[in-house]
C-alpha cells in the first residue's frame, strides 16, 4: 500500500512539473509595488539648479563690476586757463572730468542813481540842477541797459550806498534817489568730474580735489553721476569736453585769443 501511495506522489509532482513547464510566464503585473514607492519617498532625489543660481565667490565670466563712484561740480572759474590748471592737479585722481561754461548774473556792487529819463531835454534839466545843486561825482550812462540814467556813485557795500543816498536827500533837490544792484552777466566754467570712493584717503586728509576748492574759493557741490554720463556722450555739443592734450584730459574749448 505505502509502495502505491509514493508511485502515486511521483506522478503528481511529475504532472505538475510538466505542467509548469508547458504554461506560458504571466505577464508583468501594471500594479506598483507600494513598498518599493514607499522606500523611494523615503530617500528624497538629488535636487536641480541652474548654474547662474548656485553661488560663487568668483566674478562669473563677463559681468563687469563697477566700483563705488561719487560725482561732483567744482566752481565756478573764472577764466578756461584756471580751470586747466586744476583739471591738472586732480586728474590722476579722477576717473573722467567735463567741463561747461555757463552765463551767469552777477552783483557786481549797488547804485545809487535817478531811473532812466525818456526825454533828453529833460534829462539836460536834470543834469543842470543837480551841477547848480553842489552834486559831484554824477555821471550820466550813455549806452547800454542804463542809457539816460544819472549814475550817483557805485558802492560794494549797501551801507556805503544807503549813506550816499541820505546824504543826497539832505540837500534838498527835486528827485527821488533810488539804489539797486548793479547787475552784470559773466561767463563761468564748472568742472564735473567722477571719483572712485573705494581707493579712499587717510582719516582727515583732504583729496586733491578739495583741496583746489579751499585754494581757490569755490564750490564742490554733488552732482548725480548720470548727469556726468551725458555730458560726456554729447561731446559734440559746443559746450566743454576735457582732455587736454598735454594733461590727459580732452577740451573742447577754444584757446582763449
């Protein structure tokens, strides 16, 4: 009996290998393996980004990085040869310098005087009363802004011009004296000009620019950088360019004759 029960045993796993070998191998099951996706979860990937995001010590190739900068006007001159001379002295410490010429009215002192007379024959009245009253020191303006006024002395100071007045009005002649500035136009130059505020001076010294400002009384106002840039684009506008040719600079004036 034991004898059939293992023949019988033999045929069935016989049976079975053959039948194992005969099936076709299932397909690739579409179902994800919930454990695998659960391990990859678990191990975040490796993150992306672009090469101009990473940071770097290093200027990247090709970006000019402009050093800190401050730009200033320096005036006014009175002549182009003094403008030159300190255009000289500050260019080894300037990154570029223009320059322009601008007309500017000017207080040159205060008159005291009778206003402009229309009527010439009244004007020789005038004229008549004041030598008969004891006036000297009169002078009537021939031409210019100020033709047919009786000019009664120029003064630079006010008070010198208000005692001028009063002493007139004591003498007891016909007219009403007046005082005013006299007002004169003057050509000026200014020097605009870019620094580079990384290189810096020692604690309390003074840079060569500021230096020419205190030696020859000017101004050293601030002036935005963008203004300077313009300027310096328009060079073939009449008004100052720099270099000259014997200091580095280039100008666009002409010598004066």
């Amino acid at each position: 009996m034991l004898r059939i029960l293992v023949i019988a045993l033999l045929g069935i796993n016989l049976a079975l290998f053959g039948w194992r070998m005969l099936t076709p191998a299932p397909e690739p099951s579409e179902e994800i393996d919930r454990k695998a996706v659960r391990n990859v979860a678990r191990d975040p990937l490796p993150s992306i980004s672009l090469l101009s995001e990473q940071p770097s010590s290093e200027p990247r190739v090709g970006v000019v990085q402009r050093a800190p900068r401050e730009c200033f006007s320096l005036g006014p001159f009175m002549t182009r040869v003094d403008l030159r001379v300190v255009a000289s002295r500050i260019r080894a410490d300037v990154l570029s310098i223009s320059t322009r010429q601008v007309e500017a009215e000017v207080n040159t002192g205060y008159w005291v005087y009778l206003p402009p007379e229309a009527d010439l024959q009244r004007l020789a009245v005038d004229d008549a009363v004041l030598s008969a009253g004891g006036v000297e020191d009169y002078a009537v303006i021939q031409r210019g802004p100020e033709a047919n006024m009786i000019s009664l002395g120029l003064y630079g100071r006010l008070e010198d011009a208000q005692q001028r007045k009063s002493g007139l009005e004591k003498m007891g002649l016909p007219f009403v004296f007046e005082i005013g500035p006299r007002i004169v136009q003057e050509t000026h130059y200014w020097m605009d000009y870019e620094i580079d505020t990384g290189q810096g001076t020692d604690v309390g010294e003074l840079t060569a620019d500021e230096k020419a400002a205190q030696a020859g009384d000017l101004e050293r106002l601030a002036l935005p950088c963008s203004s300077l840039e313009q300027a310096l684009d328009n060079r073939a506008e009449p008004v100052l360019a720099l270099p000259l040719e014997e200091l580095g600079i280039q100008d666009t004036l002409d010598d004066e004759s």
